[in-house]
C-alpha cells in the first residue's frame, strides 16, 4: 500500500519503523561521516519547525528523509523545553496534513487504521443532506476532536450513531494531523535510546528557540530578508526605492509579496514613500486593502508566476525560478539557501 | 445513641448478607473508602486482596457508606498523586435531586441553621431570607421522584445504545438505596476516556450545545433516514410546520424538546475519574436500603420500595416526629406525627436514618 515515498512523506507509520529495521542500521553509527546528511535534516526539520512551525516537503533521498525523523525524535528526547517539543510535533503534523489531504481515501483509511489502531471505515452515506465519506468509532473521534475548538467539532453537533460518527475526508485528515501530532509528542518522551556526541546540535536547537518569539503565527521570520527575493519581485522594489514610476500590477504585486512575507502595512507604506506620486492617504488605504484590513476582508496574494509572466513581470529568471511556480514558494526557498549559508559561515 | 441504634442494624445485615457483595472487577486495583458512623469521616485509600478481606473489614468496622473507586490504580493505597491512575469505568449518576419533580414541595424541606427560616422543596444554595449558605436539607424519597429518575435512566440507556453502540451485556444498573441510579459502562474501550472526553459525553446526553445549523437540521428532507439528536427532535414535530426561516416560536418548540429529551445526569460524577461510588449490595447510610444492581431486563419493573429492602424481618418500636405516608416491603405506613408506633424493622430503619424518628429504649 506504501511506497518509499510514502515512509519519506510519512516518517511516523508503522512501515517506516520496519523500513529503518531493515537497513540493520545501529544508533552508535548516527555519529559517523556518512551518516551527516541524516543527522542535518534531523536538525534541518526541528529547525524549521521552531522557525517556521512548517517543515519543508521536499527531498532528494528517501532514506535519508526518512531516517531524519526518528533522529529527530532522538535528539528532541535530549531537550528539556516541553515548546519545543510542542512546536515540533505541531509543525510534523502540518506538514502531514499538507500530503495527506491529497491522497486517496484508501491511503488515509489505511494510514489511520494500521498505524493510529483508528476503528474507521468507508460509510458512503449522505446523511442530513450531507455526504460522509468515513465514519470513526467516537472514542478516536474524542480524543482528537477535543483539541480542535470549534463548535463543528463539538460531538453534539455530529451524527452519531451505533458508536460511530460520520466524517468528511477533509475532517479525516484534521483528525489525523490530531493524532499525529500526539503520538509524535509521545514518541519524543517515550524514547530511550541513548544519544551521545550531539551536544552541538542540541545547543543550535536550543538558540533557534531562543531567538524566536513562539506567540507569531507567521510562517516566515520577522525580519524580510532582500536577498532571497525572486528576481522580479528585486526588480519593482528596486524601482520605487529608487523613485522610479510603478505600473498599479507592479504596486499590487510588491505589496501583496511584502504583506504575506509578514511586514506590516504601515512598513510597506514605508517604503512606498519614495514612489514621485506618493499619496500617503491613498496609499495606506491601498495597502490595507490588500493586507484584508478592509473591504472583503480577504488577504491577497501576489499573482502567480504564470500571471505575472502574461503581465510581463517576469525578468531575470534564474535557476530557482525553474524549480517554482509562485514568487511566495521562491522567496521561502530562497530563505533556506542563505539559511544553510549563513549557518555555513558561522561555523 | 441513634448511631448505635443504626450500626446494630447494619451490622446484623452485614452479617447475614455480606455474602452478596460481589467482587468488583479488578479489586486489587480499587481504592475503597468507608464513611464510619461515630466519627463521620471517611477513612480512604484502602486496598483488598480479594473479596474476602473487604467483606471481613466491612464486617468488622460496619460503617455507614461503603464506597469503591471506578477507577483502576497501580497503588491504590498511595496517596492521589502517587496512585497511578490507569482506567476508570464510564459511570454515570441520576438523582432526584439533581431533577425538578413536582412533589419535591411536598416531602422536602430546607432549614437555614443561620436564620431558622425554613422552605419548602429542593433546597437553595443560600438561604432565600438572609443569603447565608448554612443550609440543611431534609429529603424524603418518594415513588414519583424515583420513577422521574428511573425515566432519565431509561433514556440515558438509549443514547448509549444507540448513539454510543454500547451492547446492553455491558450497562449496569444499580439503585443507590436512595433517590437514585447509577449506571456503569463496562467496556474496556471506555477505561482511558479522559475527564474532557467525558465531558462530551455528558454534553451529548444532555443535549447542551446543539447548534441546528451544524447540523444541517433545516436542510433535512422529510422522508430522510436520521440519528442522534435529529433523529430525537424530528421524531418529536411536526415536520411539516418547518419552514425556513425557522419563526422564533418554533425554535422555543425546539428548545423545549432538546430539553425535555435530555438526560438529566449528574456531570460531576462521570467527569471525575477518581470518583468513590457505592459498592453494590451495601447499605445506604441515609436509608437503611441496599445499592441494588438492576438487571436491565427487569428494571422498567424494579421497585425499590420493595427490592432495595435490607432486612426484611421484625419489627421495631420508635417514637416519629413526623413522616409522610409511605410504602415498604408490603406494607404501607403513615403517615405519623409525634407519635410511638411499631413498625417493620426496615421501615423503622429507615426513618431513623432520615432523621425523622428516634428508637424506643
């Protein structure tokens, strides 16, 4: 039922523990030189997790993705502070929630069955003028469900039946990501394997938390970093720093990619000062706009690589580029690049 | 004196009957507390090997209230937090007290021991003269307030049938010995439920939180196949008045049948997984009746008036300061004002227990 990419995309299955079995590998051999990729993205994913609360999804080994995980979990077991272990099993379960949402029902009934011991099942039943995929026994339903804190969720208001409440495939999975989340947090104090020779890694781990604040809810840091704009986007904001004219697309599109990167509207408006039409009132106004401070309330993001191409936005490509179809998707992969380069300097 | 009077007694049931006291599941793993007469406190975080050693004990201290834990601990000696909670049974407890009955006005009363004012029916927190919370309860158990209690009890099993698909096999029902039932969820599945998880449960059985938009109710097509809730409030209206949008008049209709189609359970008792509650076949300290375990079959049927008897033979002479009619065993009694008169031992016990007559010599 699960390929190796499945185990890369779901660390924490059953198969993936077999998997690992398999390779005979033994504990003290994490600390030898071939083992150092598997070690980094160990660091990599916690790192991510506390900076970002979002650990990337996508890989060049599987086995070295997978093998990452349950170092992870070895190397979280070393450290006292119950929020980072929090954050990090948070941010594991979010990033299984992002693949599993677009798998088959037969993938997610199987994962939830063999590995989380779940009693699911296809219902197929339009009950109250809805349709129901699954239905999950309400002893897995409650214990997942309590954590979610939305009315919906409340057992009172769910079809409950011979012991069983029907559920959508989307409430499936946000049920998993419950789950998920709670074993891994368990894995993490459970473990009894004893590390030794990580110290460093530890100590990084620790100062990554330390330097940020767990309240912000943002995915990327605070502070924006130029380099790692796309190349487009490097372009306009070039331009209106300088004074230059900036076409309304242009305005819409910087302003959208600096308010989603996580500045805020009166930071933007900052730096559209410089624009030689600059109407500060009219500008603001724009900006919250665009921010869903006002009007529909939505939150815009910049257009996609493919829309800025036919507004023929789309200059200097680079290699990144190739890889990316969203200037946000470049700009955090970008992040992680000078990350890695940054870190390389300082040690 | 009366103490006396009343552990006589239920020594003399415990000595002829102790053998009905059956081994709760698990017993090494149980926490027993025992309310002792003279003292009136609870003596807790007791242990037994087997069945034999607690009937012994019980024999051998007669106490007022026997209680064991519904939860299963590592050490059931050790201090709370030292315990090592492992599981507690599904519990969950109706009382009268906790349900509006009409003849609560008649047989109950309240005395504030602050003021001396005295009120009729379910006592208030604080006094509803001077405010002060020094209240002291007289209850009476009466057949209509039992038979209210017997009906929560009724639909309580059938949310846990039929919604929750527990097998009847594994709900238990116990009569208290007072104004009340206990019902047990024997399901192994059930042992971990946290205290929040409980507490859904509770919230569905008592309906609170229904939201009719989540679910859907306004959309549902008339001839449709439901469950649950929905199924509960369309079997109770008239489905053809409902239009949208729904008039406020109806969704008071609702309202009253969300309310009168809830359980009126106690949520303390299910919530807390530490809970002591009364081990069956012992006496109730407040009456002088057995926590009796009901078989399901029978308990539309059962009669506690006559099945929660303890001591079923002789005869007592007591002066009764006052007490409403009422039916034992066979008999009917009352009702009586400051008067001496020789009653079955059970019935004489049981209005020594309520406080509302005192035994000759």
């Amino acid at each position: 039922m699960l390929t190796t990419i499945d185990l890369a995309k779901y660390p924490f299955v059953k198969e993936a523990a077999e998997y690992i079995k398999s390779l005979g590998l033994k504990i003290d051999e994490l600390t030898s030189a071939e083992f150092t990729e598997i070690v980094n993205r160990a660091e990599e994913r916690i790192k991510e997790a506390l900076i970002n609360t979002k650990i990337s999804k996508d890989w060049l080994r599987n086995d070295v993705e997978i093998l990452s995980f349950p170092t992870a979990i070895l190397l979280l077991n070393k450290i006292k502070d119950e929020k980072i272990k929090r954050r990090y099993a948070l941010s594991e379960a979010k990033r299984a929630y992002e693949f599993l949402i677009n798998e088959e029902n037969e993938k997610i009934l199987y994962i939830a069955k063999e590995t989380f011991n779940w009693k699911i099942d296809f219902a197929n039943i339009t009950i109250n003028n809805r349709f129901f995929i699954f239905k999950i026994h309400f002893l897995n339903y409650l214990r997942n469900a309590v954590k979610i804190k939305d009315a919906k969720w409340k057992l009172t208001n769910r079809i409950l039946r011979e012991g069983y409440v029907y559920i959508t495939k989307e409430e499936a999975v946000r049920l998993l990501e419950e789950e998920i989340q709670r074993k891994i947090l368990a894995k993490i104090e459970d473990s009894k394997i004893e590390i030794k020779n990580f110290e460093e890694q530890i100590k990084r781990i620790i100062g990554y938390s330390n330097k940020l604040s767990f309240a912000s809810s943002t995915d990327l840091p605070k502070t924006i970093v130029f380099s790692a704009f796309p190349p487009c986007i490097k372009k306009i904001y070039e331009s209106i720093k300088s004074g230059g004219h900036a076409s309304h697309i242009e305005r819409f599109t910087l302003t959208a990619f600096l308010l989603n990167i996580g500045l805020k509207p009166e930071e933007v408006t900052q730096i559209f000062r410089e624009v030689s039409d600059f109407d500060e009132e009219k500008t603001r106004y724009q900006i919250e706009h665009i921010a869903g401070a006002r009007g529909s309330g939505i939150k815009y993001a910049p257009p996609k690589c493919s829309t800025l191409k036919t507004y023929g936005l789309c200059i200097n490509q680079d290699e990144l580029c190739n890889k990316i179809m969203h200037p946000l998707t470049y700009y955090k992969k970008a992040l992680k690049l000078w990350r890695k380069k940054v870190d390389r300097r300082l040690h | 004196m009366i103490e006396d009077y009343i552990k006589k007694k239920f020594s003399e049931y415990y000595r002829l009957f102790s053998w009905r006291i059956k081994e709760p599941k698990e017993i090494t793993k149980r926490e027993f507390g025992f309310l002792l007469f003279k003292e009136k406190i609870m003596v807790r975080h007791k242990s037994f090997l087997n069945i034999n050693n607690l009937r012994e004990f019980i024999k051998t201290i007669v106490p007022s209230d026997v209680y064991y834990s519904s939860a299963y601990y590592l050490k059931p000696e050790e201090e709370m937090k030292n315990k090592g909670w492992l599981g507690a049974d599904l519990i969950f407890d109706i009382d009268a007290d906790h349900i509006d009955t009409l003849c609560k006005k008649e047989h109950d009363k309240w005395i504030c021991k602050n003021c001396g004012y005295i009120g009729k029916g379910a006592s208030p927190e604080n006094c509803l003269k001077c405010g002060e919370n020094k209240i002291q309860s007289e209850t009476w158990i009466c057949q209509k307030c039992l038979d209210k209690a017997k009906e929560e009890a009724l639909k309580l099993i059938d949310f846990l049938t039929e919604d929750f698909g527990f097998k009847k096999d594994n709900i238990k029902v116990y009569f208290t010995g007072h104004r009340g039932y206990h019902i047990h969820v024997d399901s192994k599945e059930a042992l971990e439920l946290t205290s929040e998880e409980r507490k859904e449960i509770i919230d569905y059985v008592m309906g609170i939180g229904i939201d009719l938009n989540l679910l859907n109710f306004l959309s549902l097509a008339k001839e449709e196949q439901t469950y649950g809730w929905i199924k509960r409030i369309t079997s109770a209206i008239n489905f053809n008045s409902l239009k949208k949008p729904i008039t406020k008049k109806k969704l008071r209709e609702i309202q009253s049948i969300i309310k009168d189609k809830a359980v009126k359970v106690d949520a303390v008792v299910t919530m807390d997984i530490h809970r002591l509650i009364r081990l069956p076949e012992t006496l109730n300290g407040k009456t002088g009746l057995r926590a009796v375990k009901i078989d399901l079959n029978h308990f539309e049927k059962f009669n506690p008036f006559v099945e929660a008897v303890a001591l079923e033979k002789g005869e007592e002479k007591i002066y009764i300061k006052e007490a409403p009619k009422f039916f034992l065993g066979k008999e009917e009694f009352g009702p009586y004002k400051n008067e001496e008169a020789t009653l079955s031992t059970a019935a004489a016990l049981l209005l020594i227990c309520k406080g509302k007559a005192e035994p000759v010599n």
